[in-house]
C-alpha cells in the first residue's frame, strides 16, 4: 500500500513532492524512486565479505535525485529469515533514532545529501545458528533536507 498524502505542506514529514496546480488538481511529482540500502565497508566501499565484530556504514539512498525530496529514515530492524516472523532487533525506532536497545550497534544517520544517508554499525553482530541477517527500514520522502534530531528528542534524552 502507497499512502500520499495530497494535503501535506513542504514541512511536514509526510510531504512527497506533491505539486498543486492552479485548479485546485494535485499530483506527485518526481516519478519513480529506486531506494538502496547498502552495506560498506569503511573506506565506503560495498562490503563484499561480512566478518563478525568488524565495523561498516550502513548506506541509504535514492535515485534519481531531485532538488524537492529528502530522505528519512525510521523503524530499521534486523532479522534472519525472509518473512520477518524470526527474531528481530530493532535498530532505528520510530522517530529515526537509534532503539535504546541498539545505542552499542548502530548511529544515529547522518543525513550527507538530500538523498543519501549513513549510518555506523560499530559491531556486525550475527544470531546463532545462522549466517543469515537481514536489515531493512522504512524510508520516507519529506520537502526539506532533514537533520538528525535524536539528541533533542524528550523521549530520547529520557532513556525511553
């Protein structure tokens, strides 16, 4: 399900793009979008063997890029099998922060571009049994360059 919003302004969270014409008509503009998610090593190159214990940057970006939309990344998890029903780790909460269970294993992003983001997974972790892992997150499309906000959001700086 694609849900856009046709009322949101530039500002709000839940904008992507929309262009008003003069008649009242409103329509998405930007197209289509192609989101990755990658994993680098940190020289920044695309890690090709992962080994427990090393540290990587963790890659989110879209393309094409367009001067209008910028990347929002939220409600990133971990977990070993394709239908997500296996053991998760949050990673990212709702609010794009690091979950407080996951302060040790990963950065807040770092917004670098409108349309690319990172963030430091400080130790690859794995779960036992298996040498699968998964990470995906919920990206979103917002009017204007976004900047971290973890450490100034109140449920954040009370540990929740």
């Amino acid at each position: 399900t694609l849900k856009v919003s046709l009322l949101a302004d530039e500002n709000d969270e839940i904008y992507c793009g929309i262009n008003k014409g003069v008649k009242g008509e409103r329509s998405v503009s930007g197209g289509t979008y192609k989101v990755t998610l990658k994993l680098l090593d940190m020289s920044g190159q695309r890690a090709g063997r992962i080994l427990h214990g090393n540290t990587y940057i963790l890659r989110a970006q879209f393309t094409p890029y367009d001067s209008i939309t910028s990347l929002r990344i939220k409600n990133c998890f971990a977990f070993t099998d394709d239908t997500g029903a296996g053991d998760q780790v949050q990673l990212i909460d709702p609010y794009g922060c690091p979950a407080p269970a996951a302060d040790a294993l990963i950065s807040p992003f770092n917004y670098n571009t409108t349309h690319t983001a990172e963030a430091v997974l400080y130790e690859m972790f794995k779960y036992p049994d298996t040498n699968q892992l998964n990470i995906q997150c919920d990206l979103y499309c917002v009017g204007a360059a976004v900047r971290s906000r973890c450490a100034t959001h109140p449920v954040r700086r009370a540990g929740i």
